[in-house]
C-alpha cells in the first residue's frame, strides 16, 4: 500500500479510504502481504481525474461498481462472432472529453446498464463508434446524454423488432428460396429500413 501511495501521489490514508469506499478493489493476499498492482494504481488516477473534473465520491463510487459489474464487449453485443459494428476502447477521461461534461459517473453507469459501454481492464469499450460519434454530436448540440440514452433504448427495442421480422421472412422462405442467404439479408434489410426511414421523416418534417 505504501508503494501504490507513492505510486499514485497521494497518502496511504487516502489509499485505505479508498477501498474502505469500494472504489478501488481488494489486493491479492499472499498471507500477511497484501499486493496492489497497475490495475488498481490506474483506477487511482481515474479517480484522481474524476475528482479534478468536479465529480462526488458518491458518483465515482457509483462508476467504480458499474465497472466491477461491467460485460465485456461479445456479451453486450449477443455475439460470439464478427460484426459490422466496430467498438472503441477509451479511458474515462477521454469519454468525458467526448461529452462535454455529461459523462458523469451516473451517467457512464446508466449506458453500462443500458449496454452501450462494456469494461476491459481499467479501459471502457464502446460498443459502436457509429453510435459513440452520434450520441457526441448530439450532446454537442445541446441534448442532454441522459435523453440521448433513453432515446437510444426505445431505437434500439424498434431495431430488434425490424431485425426480428427479417430473420424470420429469411427463414420462412429459406426452404423455397435457398438463394435467399443469412449473408445477403443484412445489406437487403439496411437498405430497406433506410429507405423507409427517410421516407418517414419527410412524411413527419413535411407535416411539421
């Protein structure tokens, strides 16, 4: 503990309050020995960053249990295989860059539980730069994260429901139409979905 104190630049004092609070997790323990390594000295300078940019104990508190609980990027995805979304790694700090302020602890564990963010080490994964990229631009824009993440979360259970009905037109005409492949259904139905999007917003717009 002595060391990761000096380490980390700040009192071992500051170091047990830490873990007292969860928000660094317990050493491994050689009998007697407690042994801290980077993972823990990293999670001190994000804490220490956290502090600096304005945030509670409390909230980072909240951050650094979302992270224990976090799910890596294949299990957030559903997936096992390739997929044409490509996740970003980045550090906190550099995620509360991305939003202007808004990337608060209560905000980095509602898009953990909302699936968006997944953990690897002391990095936090993103799972889309399209949807990262999009959500940035609209917080920079004005909307609130918060309203970004809930509209994200109603998209999303539209999405499953589109992807939902061409799987099963795929799989019901599989039989009859073997030309019909898995491989050919995604650009189809992004094609289709697309296009009816954008027909939608004039219908909407126009009225508006």
């Amino acid at each position: 503990m002595d060391e990761l104190a000096e380490e980390a630049g700040i009192t071992v004092r500051t170091v047990r309050f830490y873990r007292e609070r969860g928000l660094i997790p317990p050493p491994r323990r050689e009998g007697r020995i407690a042994w801290y390594d980077d993972h823990h000295l990293a999670r001190l300078r994000t804490i220490a960053a956290l502090l600096e940019r304005g945030h509670t104990l409390q909230g980072i508190a909240e951050l650094a249990e979302a992270f224990e609980k976090g799910r890596d990027v294949a299990e957030l995805l559903g997936i096992d295989g390739p997929s044409e979304e490509t996740p970003v790694r980045l550090t906190p700090e550099e995620l509360a860059d991305r939003f202007a302020g808004q990337a608060t602890p209560e905000n980095l564990a509602a898009a953990m539980e909302f699936g968006y963010l997944g953990t690897d080490g002391d990095d936090i994964v993103h799972i889309s730069h399209r949807l990262l990229d999009a959500s940035a631009a609209l917080v920079r824009k004005g909307i609130p994260l918060a309203s970004v993440m809930e509209a994200g979360q109603r998209i999303r259970e539209h999405a499953d429901a589109l992807a939902e009905l061409f799987v099963a037109f795929t799989v019901e005409h599989a039989a009859e139409h073997p030309e019909v492949t898995a491989e050919e259904l995604r650009p189809l139905a992004k094609s289709v979905v697309e296009a009816e999007l954008s027909l939608a917003l004039d219908r909407r717009l126009n009225r508006a």
